[in-house]
C-alpha cells in the first residue's frame, strides 16, 4: 500500500541556490506544467521600451493568443502587477493580430493583489498563478495552480450592447482604414444586398434589419483593416490565399474564421479574390 508523504514547502525567495532565472528556465523547457495548455515558448528576457524585460513570452497555436508572463519570488505586489500590464499592453499594441493575456506568477498571491485583479478583470485579460516549490528527495519539484482566471469573453453576437459610431473608430484608426473597410463591404453588395455595417466597440460587424450577421468583420488599423472571414477551416480557401499575394495571418481556430491584413491597394488588385472569399464565408454562416 502507498504510504503518505508530506511534502515539504520551500521558499525559492528565501533559498540560496534558487533564483528566479532557475525558475524561467524550468517554465522555458517544458511550458505546459503552468496548466494553460500545450503552449510554447516564443521568448525569454524579451526587452521592452521601458528598459525592462518580459520574462517569458509563451504562444498557443490553436488559439492564437500570446501569453506575457512576469515572474515574482515571495508575496505579489503593486509593482510586478503594473509591470505586468505594462508588457501586455505593449505586446498588444505591437502584435495586434494575436490575442493576448496577461500573467502573473508569485509564491504568494495575496488578498491585496486579488482585490487589484477584480478591478482590472474583464477590462484586462490577466491570470494570477501560484507557484509553490516542493523538496522531493534530493530535487525540487514545482506546483502552479491558477488562482485568478482570465474573465472568458463573450462572441461577437453577445457584444451587441457596445455599439459605438463612425467617428468613434474614425478617431481609433484612420479615416483611410474605414475607407478600406467601406470597399471591402461594397463588394457583399452583390449576394448581401440588405447588410450594412454596424460598428462596434472592438469591431465592425455587420447586420441585416438590425441583426448582427458577422459572416464577415473588421478591425480598423491606422493603415490597415484585419478582415475576419467567419468559415470552417477549408483546403479549397486555403489553397486561394496561398496561390494570392495577400498578407494572411494565422487561422483563428478558437473563432473559427480566417484573418487578412488588408491595406490600401490591395482590393483593387485582388477584388474577385475578395469577394470569393466573402461569398464562401456568406453561404457557411448562412447556410
């Protein structure tokens, strides 16, 4: 019969051989022990504008998301939790064509810091992850368990409350962006005649009588739109990207649909490309 054995709980802060760069580089070689799934790692020490350094920065390929993770040895504190914020929010603003979340890992999340995280959750998207090390035998072994989560977004059709005006992404973007966004919709026009643009808070969906039919999205750049093409992953599109020469980012699989950077030009160049694409998205949501 097994027998329990207690572990015993190590302070990392506190140990003189253990360091926080001996903890980034267990988290470095085998990411998926900080229970976010099978995530990999895109970079370590990753320098930031402010002179500091984002410690890992993780990727989910089947989600798209970027993970910027911060490190803290001993009780979290206000500020690790600006600093991490501070490198989400520029990784966001640098990447734009990845989700992003941000996350804190300490030794000791405190009530203090939960308090700070309930204010920023669902604004922000940031995970607050306990790490505790364990002496087992001659090794240390380490536990990450997931105190705060990040607030779970809702789809498209759900964010109809947020309805904001032209003007509103017209200061956002650029009124050359919502340009390109007005010629990507003209081109629906043939087998969606009755749509029109709804603007949204984080996108422009689009609907008909009032009812939001997102076959097809956009989100405004300052010189360019990411064009969202709602549609079941398919040899057939992907084999029409490929052969384009359009800026194709990666499929969005957690939405299901498949993302353009589109900038000034190129629905001239690539108009029935376009419009294909549109058609295919049209007749698989509405069909």
């Amino acid at each position: 019969m097994l027998s329990y054995v207690k572990p015993e709980i190590i302070s990392i802060k506190g140990h003189t051989e253990l360091n926080e760069k001996w903890v980034q580089q267990v988290i470095a070689e085998d990411p998926s022990i900080l229970g976010l799934g099978e995530i990999n790692l895109k970079d370590t020490e990753r320098l930031q504008p402010s002179g500091g350094r984002l410690d890992l920065l993780l990727h989910d390929p089947e989600t798209n998301r970027r993970y910027e993770v911060e490190l803290q040895l001993g009780p979290s504190d206000e500020s690790h939790i600006i600093r991490t914020i501070e490198y989400w929010d520029y990784e966001r603003r640098r990447f734009p064509q990845y989700e992003h979340c941000a996350v804190l890992i300490a030794e000791d999340i405190t009530s203090r810091f939960l308090n700070v995280i309930a204010l920023f959750n669902g604004m922000i998207p940031i995970i607050a992850i306990q790490m505790k090390a364990c002496k087992v035998g001659d090794g240390i072994s380490l536990i990450f368990s997931t105190v705060v989560d990040a607030l779970v977004l809702g789809t498209e059709e759900e964010d109809e409350g947020e309805t904001v005006d032209r003007k509103y992404w017209e200061l956002k973007s650029s009124k050359e962006s919502l340009e390109i966004a007005d010629q990507l919709h003209e081109l629906t026009k043939d087998f969606a005649p009755k749509f029109t643009l709804k603007y949204n808070k984080h996108y422009i969906g689009v609907a008909s009588q009032g009812v939001s039919q997102n076959f097809v999205s956009y989100i405004p750049r300052r010189s360019a739109v990411i064009l969202h093409l709602k549609h079941p992953e398919d040899d057939e599109i992907q084999k029409q990207l490929d052969a384009s020469d359009l800026d194709i980012l990666s499929y969005d699989r957690q939405w299901k649909q498949y993302r353009i950077r589109v900038k000034k030009g190129d629905i001239k160049d690539n108009s029935e490309n376009f419009k294909w694409l549109m058609k295919k998205a049209y007749d698989a949501y509405m069909g």
